[in-house]
C-alpha cells in the first residue's frame, strides 16, 4: 500500500463515492455481521445514562440504532460530506441532543475532557501508523478522566482454517457487489486492500497504550473482526 491511499483527500473522496450504497453494501456483503459487530463496538462501550458520546468516523451513523436510551448527546465526527449528509436519515429518529462535525477525527475542535465515550466502527483501517498515533492522542485528549472507548474492525482472520477463503470474499466477491449498486468495482476493492494491509486490532493497542490509555484486543468470529476496548487513566 502506497502513502497515497492513506491520504486525507484520498479516503475522503473514496467514502464521498461509496456514500450512496456504503450501509446497503456492507449489510449484504457480510451477511449482516457488519450491523452485529457494530452492536458488539456499542455494548462494550458501556454507554451510560447521562454519557456524552463520540462517534468517531461515524459514516452514515450506523452505530446509532444500537445506543442505549438515556444517553445526554451525541457528537458524530467525519470528514466526509457525503456521509455527513446521508447521517440525516438516521438524525431524526434519534431522541437527545445531537451535533455533527464535518471534521478529521484525528484532529476535531472538541474540548479536552469533554466525553464520557468514544465508539467507532470499520474506519481504523483507512489511517496510516502516524495517524493512528494521532487518533490515539485525540481519543485521550477528548475523553474525560475515567472515559471509555470502544473501536472495532474487519480482520484478516489469519488464524482460521477458513481465512484464506474469507480474504478471497473480501478482496474479489464485495468489489462486484458494490459494481452492481454503485456501479463502481474501484473503491469497494480499496476495502480489501485496505483490510489486508491492516491486519487486525492487535497492533493499534501499542499505540492506544503508549497514548495514555488502557486496552484491551479481543476477536470475534474467528477474527473476521477485532475490537479494542478500553480506559482513560
């Protein structure tokens, strides 16, 4: 993978492309484990009533239907105006406080100690190392002391006897499901060289740690998916 894909500019016009069909696709490419996974990132956040909550690189907001009631606001963070846009759908059936920022997560206007939780789901994949150190220090400076967050990812699943198999799918069967909505093969391919390229979780908890915070990996069938879950000291 080249500096290039990893350039703001470059993922940013990539999910611009993709916004139309981004949810449609990912629900129907992963069987409907991408809106598990994403209930999974939720609960182990641990939302609570009164908690102001982050969603970093929230896309469309397709986290949103999992938050628990009770939350005091909600500040949803991309950089993509397409996906800012499409969050409206999403908006009005939401009941609290909401604001979105069009806004890099990895350098957003938010105050320091300002939430109580960050969650973010299949965007950790698009940074580079530097942004990901970045990320990190933002997640840290942003939540309060005692904050929690929870992120999560699609894995290689490098462990499981079907991984092979389970790459395949994601490098040549997803791209032509998003040629037949989208019309486009390009940018549903960048996925799959973005999810090869990452790996897992495990190597963004070094980062997270060295950042501040506490940490913790874990995988989720057979590692198609990995989460980080963690702490503000």
């Amino acid at each position: 993978m080249t500096e290039e894909v990893y350039r703001d500019e470059y993922v940013r016009a990539l999910f611009d492309r993709m916004g139309p069909t981004y949810d449609f696709v990912n629900w129907v490419s992963s069987f409907g484990f991408s809106s598990l996974w994403r209930r999974v990132c939720v609960r182990r956040a641990k939302v609570q009533a009164g908690d102001v909550v982050c969603d970093m690189m929230a896309g469309a907001g397709e986290c949103w239907p999992h938050l628990p009631p009770g939350w005091s606001s909600l500040v949803a963070i991309d950089f993509s105006p397409e996906m800012v846009a499409r969050q409206k759908r999403r908006r009005a059936r939401l009941v609290g406080p909401f604001r979105t920022l069009c806004e890099n997560a990895t350098a957003t206007s938010l105050p320091d100690a300002s939430v109580d939780c960050v969650i973010s789901a299949f965007g950790l994949k698009t940074l580079s190392e530097e942004a990901l150190g970045r990320f990190a220090m933002e997640i840290e400076r942003i939540l309060k002391p005692g904050g929690r967050f929870a992120l999560i990812e699609i894995s290689r699943a490098d462990g499981w006897t079907l991984g092979p198999l389970y790459r395949w799918y994601l490098g040549s069967v997803i791209p032509w499901v998003g040629k037949l909505c989208l019309g486009d093969i390009e940018c549903y391919r960048m996925l799959g060289e973005y999810t090869a390229a990452f790996g897992s979780c495990a190597h963004v908890a070094p980062v997270l740690r060295r950042a501040g915070l506490l940490v913790e990996v874990q995988e989720h069938f057979f590692g198609c998916a990995t989460s980080l879950v963690g702490v503000k000291r």
